[in-house]
C-alpha cells in the first residue's frame, strides 16, 4: 500500500470519527427534552418548589441557569477545538500529500535522466565497438601488407643488392622493374633488393623508374615502409 493511500485513509477516518462525535453531542442535546413521566416529576417539583420563599427560588433559578450556560459554553468551545483540531490534521495530511507528489515528480524526472544516459552509454558503447573493429580490420591489412624478412634470406639479399649497387641506376630500375611484371615474381622481391641497397643507390634506382612507371616507383616506396626482419 502507498503512503498517500494511507494518508488518504487516515484523513477519511479523522473526519468520520468528527462526525460522530457531532451526531452523539446533538443526539445528546434532543434527549433533553422530556419525556411525560419527567414532565410529571419536574410538575411536582415545582409545586414543592412554590413553598419556598421567593429569595430561594431567585437563587436556586440563578445558579441553575448559569451552571446551564457555563456547560452549553464549554461543549461549544470543545466542539469548535474540534473542529480546529480536525481542519489542520487534514491540512497537515494535504501538505504530506504535495510532498509526495513532489517527490514522485523528482523521482519520475530521475528515472527519466537515467533512462536518457542508460540510452546514451549504449549508443556510446555501439559506436565505441564499431571504431574497434574498424581499426582490427585496418591493423590487419597493414600485418597482411608488411614485406617479412626472414632471417634466413636475408644474407642472400644483402648479397644481391651488392650486385645491383654495382650496376648503373637505370639498368637496375629496369631489372626491378621486370621482376614485379614476371609470373613467378612478386613486387615483394623487387623491394627486399632495395631495402639492402645503399641508400645512395636506392635513391637513383627510385628515380629512375618513376621516369618510366611513376606508379611503380610509388608502389616501391610504400612497401619499403612495411618491411620487418624476422629474427
């Protein structure tokens, strides 16, 4: 159960038990009325009454309506007490009842905005995964790309790009050139002899292809880039 359903309930009973002490107190007041026997008695006491001296009974009425007034004076003021009493425990439970309805808003609201950055992660985490994969698959391509040495060749290669160091720059262009556009060769082998030529002689080289085949000479300078030596 709720707390403003049992504030609401808790209000319902205080205003019901009010009620019924109203009723009982006009109930009370209607029973005074008398009855014939009582009419009776009250008709005898006041013929025994007429004996008295006219002193006593001025005194005897005195007292009678002012204890009459003084009880009709405090049942009013109990009742009005009452009533006061009542009006601000229902302003008190209406004052609770805004504050939880304040509080459900702020809660509502809360549950919005972490609803909003829940949304907000996820799009967050889904962005996140897409650029790892799309850097995974660049990473690939470079591993697939780099020219591995193996320590094995390597002093065969050091060795043949000796001997083209010694040729002139065009005759190796050329040479390199052919390599790359025979069936069994690849633009891999072209590039190890010159990853192991002098530098000298591997910047004549270059040049002199990219004044035949600029594309070629390109292609040369990228895979040099990715070449490793396996130990």
């Amino acid at each position: 159960m709720s707390k403003k359903l049992i504030i609401i309930m808790a209000a319902a009973g205080l205003v019901s038990f009010a009620g019924m002490f109203v009723f009982a107190w006009l109930t009370k007041t209607t029973s005074q009325v008398q009855s014939p026997e009582a009419k009776q008695e009250t008709s005898a006491r006041q013929q025994a009454n007429l004996k008295l001296t006219k002193p006593q009974v001025s005194a005897a009425s005195g007292i009678a309506i002012g204890d009459s007034k003084m009880k009709k004076a405090m049942t009013e003021k109990q009742l009005k007490d009452l009533v006061y009493e009542m009006r601000e425990k229902i302003q008190e439970y209406n004052n609770k009842l805004q504050d939880l309805e304040v509080q459900e808003q702020r809660l509502q609201i809360a549950q919005g905005t972490l609803k909003k950055d829940i949304e907000e992660l996820n799009n967050l985490r889904i962005e996140l995964a897409s650029t790892v994969a799309s850097l995974k698959s660049e990473q690939d391509k470079l591993l697939q790309g780099r020219v591995k040495i193996a320590k094995t060749e390597k002093k065969n290669l050091t060795l043949l790009a000796a001997t083209y160091d010694k040729m002139d720059s065009t005759s190796a262009g050329q040479i390199l050139t052919s390599m790359i556009k025979a069936p069994n060769s690849s633009l891999d082998d072209a590039v190890k002899i010159l990853y192991y030529m002098t530098e000298r002689t591997k910047a004549k080289v270059l040049a002199s292809v990219a004044e035949t085949d600029p594309t070629i000479s390109a292609h040369f300078c990228q895979k040099l880039k990715q070449i490793i030596e396996k130990d």
